[in-house]
C-alpha cells in the first residue's frame, strides 16, 4: 500500500486535474486507487455517500477512481464565511465556525482527523491519490501545516510537483519552491510536471535538461494545454463558454461574496443554447431571460450585498418585463419574507427581510442538512437529482406549490402561482438532462437541446488519462507508486 502526493507550486498550478487524470489512468491500469485531500478550503462542496460534506474536486476525483463519495477523501473541509473566518467540517460535519488565528491553534486537532482518515484508505486500497493545497513554499502557513509538507513527512509520502507555465516564470516558480523547503522536504520532490503548455516542446526542452541538471530530480512529463476541457473548479468561477448556436438564453447570475457551488452552473456554461453570464461587484446588470440567484455561504450578508449593488430594483423591473427567477437554496431563502439566524451562525444574530417574492420564511437553524436526492420536476414532471447542502428551515403558505416532489414524499423549494418565480433547495439540478431541459424550456428556450453532462465530464476524465499515458513518464509513476513496471516483470 503506497501514498502519493500532488503538491503545486501556486494555487491553479493544475493539483486536482494532475490527481484526477492518475486517478483514472491507475484504475485503467486494474490498480485500486483513492483520492485523498487532507485540507480544502472551498465553498464548493459535494455530499458523500455516507451522508457528509466534501470538496467537489474530491468528488470528481472520486469519480475517476470509480469510486462513490466518502468523507475520508477530504477530512478537512474549510467554508469560507467572511475574510478572516471559516465554518470547520470535520470529517463531513461541521464542528464550529473559527477566525485564522484560532483554526491555526486548532490544526494539531485537525492533523489527528487528517492522519485517521488517511489510515482507513491506506489499509483499504493500493494507492492513496493525495492532493495539496496552495504551495508548500507558504511561509506564514508552515508551522502546523497539515494541507503540504507537514502531511507529507507525518505519513513518509514521495511529492510529484506541478507547475503551471501558461502562468509564466514556470522554472522560478519550481526552483523557488524548492529552495524555501526544508532538506528533508526537498529530498520528498521525486520529480516536477509542467502543466498547460502550447507550442513546440523542442523549444521547451534546454529548460527542461537544465532544471533536471540544476535540481537532480526528473521532469516526469509536460501537460498541453487543453482546449474544450472542463473540470470542475474548485473554488474561483469558471467563466469560460462553449461556442453557441444561433437561439441562445441569455442567463445572468450575480457572484455573491460567498457565493457557494457556483459549479451549479457549469453545465449552463457548456450547453450551446445559453448565454451565461456572471455579474461581479460594480459591473451593469444586463438584460436577461433569466436571472438565477445562487447559493451562500452568508445569505443575510450577500442579500445586502444584492440591494447594495441595486440587484432588487433590477430583479423587479426583469418580472415586470416576462423574465424568469430562479433562487438555489441560499438564493431560494432570498426569494422569501424573511432570513432569520437566531443562534448567528452565519454572523451576528438577528433577520432580514427578504425579497417577498414568495410567501415563506427561513430561519438557520444548527444542523446542516446533507441529502443526495431525487424527485420530479413539477415543470413538465420529469425526473430530477441533486443534493442538499443547507442550515436554512423554511416554512409557509408558498411551499404548498412545490417546484420539486421528492421521492420519499417530501415536498421542495417552491414556485409562483404566476409561474415566474422557482425556487430549490437542490444543488446540481441542471446536471439531469431532462431537468435541465424542462428549465430552459420554461425560462424561454423554444428548442432546447438535451445535453449529457455527466457524459461530458466522463469523457474529459477519459481524456486526462490518455494524457497521462501519452505525455508523462509512466514507469516512473508506477514505481512512485510502488507499483510493478514493465521491468520488473
């Protein structure tokens, strides 16, 4: 049983994508393979299997090892809820909400949870896949590090180190790496990767031969760059489209401060009918067919934020004028007549008003509900999943027109008599290609085309191992591994 670590040089530098492909490559290969990322800090977040809360990159990796989602892939989860603070999830709960200075007290805690986890998978699969987080060369963030180095030498793992070229100064990145870890974490490096390159590698290469020569450790391999691929982020929104067809919906969403699973979006960002167009701070509200609220991570605080960027103004002249609405669990709570956090879990104690557009009211209540769930649509009554990710409760008379009929009976989210207002507690809803399509037919879309999106994503896991095998050093990575080599046998 071996454990390999992803490190990178910066954030983006390609960490969970690296993990993901050698996910897939090993589990080709017939290898019983594991994601593991000790510490994440996203506001992006999947339920597992045994009903708790991870990263969304750890769920995609999970799906390329062929895997269902389980807590012990991320046993340390970080939500951000205001510039200095964090609700901590341990092992898919959340145990408290901490500012920095705390949770660095908190971290030898944590370590105990991250080395628990890491021993259940290391006895049950071949290869534990590690991811880091950030870079290993953060100064500030060493002493009690449990998310690089500091996991590395607890658990004696080998480090592959990614680096991202398309950034710049790809060789001061991997050599300034190095050159601020310790002996004995620069001995971990058993070789670099180059990520998102374009161009002819024979320009590359006289770098290449002298980082090799400078450093002694390989370069197992450089990554191209890839166009028309997608994978989910795992915390900045993904911006990028795929080219449209001639009808399209136009489809604007506000990025909220704590905006949460903005991965709801991607597969509106790939289908070839809709427009989809995220809307920051200070930047005009464009006309629209459709405006869909997302979910947060501080409702009360991004609704404010809303009115402060004259989103409700906006939103009424959109209704007045035929558009649609659709709210996504924190963006549903907004639709209502009050947020109420009693016990200020999302800051200090007390309630807004809400945007009253439907007749309920949330109150945030301690426990978090985490369901993956599936249901019908009462638009066109077609099937649709997702899943829950809320500590809102919400009740009132405008519930009684369920958006969504769950298939244990419960009744979710609501819709407007006028049916111009839709909301839902469920995450991941245009995932489902019927739901997806009955959606976009409903904001407007005459024709809307059924798009597979879990198809897409298989095919671009597919595609990140046939890079593995085509541009890395692959006996190298077996033996990394403590796996058999060609030579070996």
């Amino acid at each position: 049983m071996s454990t390999l670590m992803v490190q990178g040089t910066t954030s983006d530098a390609g960490k969970s994508t690296l993990v993901t492909a050698i996910c897939r490559w090993l589990k080709r290969q017939g290898v019983s393979v594991v994601p593991f990322k000790p510490q994440n800090m996203a506001l992006n977040s999947a339920v597992t299997t045994d009903g708790g809360e991870i990263g969304r990159a750890q769920a995609v990796q999970a799906q390329a090892a062929g895997l269902p989602p389980h807590t012990d892939m991320n046993p340390i989860l970080l939500k951000p809820n205001s510039d200095v603070g964090a609700q901590v999830i341990i092992h898919g709960r959340a145990v408290s909400n901490m500012d920095a200075v705390a949770y660095h007290d908190y971290k030898r805690v944590a370590m105990e949870a991250v080395l628990a986890s890491h021993r259940r998978l290391r006895d049950a699969y071949q290869v534990v896949m590690v991811e880091g987080a950030g870079s290993p060369a953060e100064i500030n963030l060493r002493a009690n590090d449990i998310a690089n180095m500091g996991f590395a030498e607890a658990v004696d793992c080998a480090v592959i180190l990614i680096a991202d070229i398309d950034k710049g100064g790809v060789f001061a990145h991997l050599i300034g790496t190095l050159a601020l870890l310790s002996p004995s974490e620069q001995a971990r490096i058993k070789g670099f990767v180059i990520n998102r390159f374009r161009g002819d590698i024979a320009l590359l290469q006289p770098g290449l031969d002298w980082l090799e020569q400078r450093t002694g450790k390989p370069v197992l391999g450089v990554l191209p760059y890839l166009i028309d691929f997608h994978l989910e982020a795992e915390d900045a929104v993904d911006v990028r489209q795929s080219a449209k067809s001639e009808q399209t919906l136009k489809v604007v969403v506000p990025v909220l401060p704590r905006i949460s699973n903005h991965t709801d979006f991607d597969p509106l960002r790939l289908h070839p009918q809709v427009d989809l167009c995220f809307v920051g701070p200070g930047q005009a509200i464009p006309p629209a067919d459709l405006i869909i609220l997302p979910g947060s991570k501080s409702v009360r605080a991004d609704l404010a934020w809303l009115r402060a960027q004259g989103w409700e103004a906006a939103i009424q002249r959109h209704l007045r004028y035929g558009g649609k609405l659709l709210g996504i669990c924190g963006g549903l709570q907004m639709l209502g007549e009050c947020i109420a956090d009693p016990l200020g879990l999302e800051g200090p104690a007390g309630q807004n008003e809400g945007l009253g557009l439907l007749r309920f009211f949330t109150t945030l209540a301690a426990h978090k509900q985490l369901r993956n769930v599936h249901g019908r649509l009462r638009i066109d009554d077609v099937e649709i999943s997702g899943y829950e990710i809320h500590a809102g409760i919400s009740d009132g008379p405008a519930l009684e027109r369920a958006a969504v009929r769950l298939d244990d009976g419960r009744p979710d989210g609501a819709i407007s008599e006028d049916g111009q207002v839709l909301g839902t507690y469920l995450h991941g809803l245009f995932e489902s290609p019927a739901a997806c399509e009955a959606l976009l037919r409903w904001a407007g879309l005459e024709r809307p085309q059924r798009v597979d999106y879990q198809a897409l994503r298989e095919r671009d896991i597919e595609r990140l191992a046939d890079l593995v095998e085509k541009h890395l050093d692959v006996g190298r990575l077996l033996a990394l591994c403590n796996l058999p080599t060609e030579t070996d046998a």
